[in-house]
C-alpha cells in the first residue's frame, strides 16, 4: 500500500467514524493536474491547504487533518496554528486524527488559547479509551 492509499484509508475511517456520531463530512476534493501532452496525474487539494475533511452539524464545524504519521502530525502543527489564530471562530474547531496501527487514533484539537495541543485517544470504532503508548523503541522492537 502506497502513501496515498494509506491516506485515503485512514481519510475513509475518519468520515465513517464522524457520520456515525451525526456529522455531515465533506473530503476535499482531488483534481487533475496535466503534467505532459495527454498526462496528468491526480493531485489533493486540501481545504485551505491544511484540511482533508470537514465535519458539519447546525451549529460546529470540525475542520480535520488526517495523518498515518506521528512526524506528519508534528509538521501540520504549527500551520494549523498560525490559521486558527487568523480564522478563529468558537463554532469550530481544528484537530489532527493520527492513526497508530491497530490501536486506533489519538486526536489532538488546539485549546482555546490556540497555543496548547490537547488530545484523547479512539479505538478504532470512534470511542473514548484510556491512553496508550505512541511509537515508541520498545514497540518497534516487536
């Protein structure tokens, strides 16, 4: 499984598990970029350039990145930081889903001071559980 197949899996799990709690997602779109005489290659283009989804119910937005990687997650960070600060509204909020295989997602969403990162863990079926360990040696090791 390549890297976009990983991110269009993970992106598909997200918006299952978000329908399924009442939200409305939407998946940004991809398009078609020409990149020679009768080729082109297919390209994301995120909302905003930082989200893949948008989770709607009447009153919230939830605007998510979706990451298959811990570094991935710490690179969106900072981007999603500086937009929150700019666009800031109390009807949304912006949070990063970071699968860790087999175990499910850790969701970091940016607190009210749009400076602290706080996060809860999901089992793979969108419920609430107790902490557990993110990549570390000893798992790796396994």
């Amino acid at each position: 499984m390549n890297t976009k197949q990983k991110g269009n899996k993970v992106e598909n799990d997200v918006k299952k598990i978000l329908e399924k709690q009442g939200f409305i997602v939407i998946k940004s779109p991809r398009t078609m970029k020409m990149i020679g005489k009768g080729r082109f290659m297919s390209q994301a283009n995120d909302f905003w350039g930082l989200y893949d989804l948008c989770a709607k119910t009447h009153k919230f937005t939830r605007w998510i990145q979706c990451k298959s990687t811990s570094s991935g997650t710490s690179e969106a960070k900072p981007n999603i930081e500086r937009f929150q600060r700019i666009y800031n509204s109390k009807f949304e909020m912006s949070e990063i889903w970071q699968k860790v295989t087999y175990k499910g997602y850790v969701v970091y969403y940016l607190g009210e001071d749009f400076k602290n990162w706080e996060k809860i863990f999901l089992d793979l079926k969108g419920n609430e559980v107790e902490p557990f360990v993110i990549n570390t040696k000893k798992e790796m090791k396994k």
